[in-house]
C-alpha cells in the first residue's frame, strides 16, 4: 500500500491493524478503496460502522461538474428583422470575426452606455476595424455591418456614406472620411467630400439607398432627370459631361438661361448635345462660366445628384417573394373550343 494512502487511512480513525488488513486483501492506491463500501470496510477490518462508512465515503468519486452549453454560434452577417435588435450571440460573433472586442462592441451599440461609460468623449478609431466594416456594408441588408455604421455615425454626429456617381458606396473615400472624422478634421460641408484630385462625392445617412440616387436637372436640381436624361424643356442632357451641366446650373442660377422662357429652352436644346463643352455658354451666359471657374478653384462645384428617397432604409411589411408555388394558371383566358 502507498504511504500516502496509509497516512490517510490513519487519519480517517482506522488503526494500524486494519490498514494492514485491507492491504491483504489488495488495497494500494485510494481508486481501489473507491470500490469498497462502508460495509465492506466493516467486515474487512472489524471497526466500527460509523468509522468505516466515514472511511468510505472519503474515496467516493466527485461528480463531474455539469457542462454549460456554450452560446450558439450565429452569423455575423445574418439579416436582422426591422423589429429586433441584435442578440448577444451575433454581436459576439460578430466581433470575433472582425477581431474586436465583444464588450467594447456592446457597450459602444447600446443605446446609454456609452455615454455613461465616457466613450463619447473616446478616440476608437484604433479600436474599430473601419475598412473590415465598409467593406461588409449594404443599405439594402439591415445586419451587423449597417448596424455598427448606424452607431459611428449616431456618435460622429454627421452622414458617413461617400457614394460614386452612379449611386454606389465609395468605401476607399468612406473609409478615409470616417477615420478623418475620427481624428478631428471637420465634417464635409454641405455633405460633399472632395478626394485628393479635388473631384466631389456626395455624402448620405447610413442605410439610405444608394439606387435612390440620381443625376439632377441642371434646370432644376431639386427634380432627378429621367431614365434617358429627359429634364425640364425637353432638353435631353444624356451623355452631356457633368462640366457643361454644372455650367447650366450656373447660368440658371445666374439668370442668364430661364428655364420658364421658351427661347431659352429652344437654344439650350440646339445647343446641348453628347460632344459639348462648357464654353458653350461663353456667349449666352458669361456669368455663368466666370461662377464656374470661381467654384472650380475654390472647390465648391454642385455634384448634381439628387435623392429621392431621403429616410434611412424603409421598414419591409410585405414578404419578398411568394411562400409557395403560384397555382397553374394555363387554361384562365382561353375562348371555349380553343387548345
């Protein structure tokens, strides 16, 4: 029998006598007393009851601990109901799958605590994996992504989504504009960011389509020209360069070309084709081109783009697409006698 296990059993109130007694009959480490019982201690060695099922009871296995089921894993970029808020499992999977910290990612979405915890105040740019998010994010899709951009925005103060022309996320120039913001720099003003080159982009709120934008009538820039660049007058500014239609902006703003006076409308649609230039207007509006020129040096041209929807993305009241298959409608609409 090992020593240790004597020393125990001497302890527990069996005598020197007894622990040789049960080491005749085999017992040498404590796993072969766990498969004696208080009665069999008692006959082995003669003590008494209360000692050997004090003894036995000493070497009776612990219980396993009960196994927690670990938190279900969820998709981080799983759609999330109009309704709903995100759970614990997607905000935790989802930071895991962007590196973050889930309680820092917890505490900067939920409405209150950030403010009480300080973080309004809280440079977290390092702490945000800006490009990871953009590049996840989709105004049509209310998931993960548009959920962290909603509250970068909410805490920035200002719209955080630079678009191209035709309607799609910029997410270099996002990217450089949120961590911009992040560091200080002013907001855009009047929601236009200018990249590097000096060319505009229009800045919208976060979960605004970006399809419900487009190019603006340069007579009226208010209305969205149609789908084949049809504006007011008639006048089909279709593969028209945004210079000259910038030029037109000015003119009408200048005066000079009134969109109400059938004259002009008649010179502007002679006049504006595919393969003219702004200084089309050298002549008719002067004042236009020199307002052009200015705002070209200053940087300050209109983006010409306008949108139509001006809320956030549109809660769904309808499903998408029927639950079943329609029935068979083959013979609905056939004259009688006819196959």
């Amino acid at each position: 029998m090992k020593e240790d296990l004597k020393k125990q059993l001497l302890g527990l109130g069996l005598t020197e006598e007894q622990v040789a007694k049960l080491a005749a009959e085999g017992v040498k480490e404590a796993t072969d007393m766990q498969t004696l019982s208080g009665d069999d201690i008692k006959s082995l060695t003669s003590c008494g009851l209360i000692t050997a099922r004090k003894v036995a009871s000493a070497f009776v296995p612990a219980a396993p601990e009960a196994s927690v089921p670990p938190m279900a894993a969820a998709d981080p970029l799983a759609e999330i109901p109009d309704d709903k808020n995100p759970s614990a499992a997607q905000v935790n999977s989802f930071a895991a799958s962007m590196g973050m910290d889930p309680n820092m990612l917890s505490m900067m979405m939920f409405a209150g605590v950030a403010s009480n915890a300080g973080m309004g105040d809280m440079d977290i740019s390092g702490m945000i994996p800006v490009a990871q998010i953009v590049a996840g994010y989709n105004p049509k899709i209310r998931n993960m992504p548009l959920m962290v951009m909603g509250t970068l925005e909410s805490r920035l103060g200002v719209p955080i989504i630079v678009i191209n022309d035709d309607g799609s996320v910029n997410q270099a120039l996002t990217i450089e504009y949120i961590n911009g913001l992040e560091e200080g720099r002013d907001a855009a003003e009047n929601n236009v960011y200018f990249d590097a080159d000096g060319v505009p982009y229009e800045v919208i709120r976060v979960g605004v389509d970006a399809q419900s934008i487009y190019d603006a009538d340069p007579c009226d820039p208010t209305r969205a020209l149609q789908k084949n660049g049809m504006g007011v007058g008639r006048v089909n500014w279709h593969g028209v360069s945004l210079e000259v239609r910038q030029a037109a902006y000015y003119a009408v703003k200048t005066g000079e070309v009134n969109p109400t006076n059938d004259a002009d409308m008649t010179w502007l649609r002679d006049k504006i084709v595919p393969t003219s230039r702004r200084l089309v207007f050298q002549g008719k509006a002067p004042k236009a081109i020199a307002a052009f020129n200015e705002a070209m040096r200053t940087g300050s041209l209109p983006t010409l783009r306008v949108m139509l929807t001006r809320s956030p993305r549109r809660r769904e009241t309808m499903p998408r697409r029927r639950p079943g298959t329609p029935r068979d409608l083959a013979g609905i609409g056939r004259g009688e006698g006819e196959l």
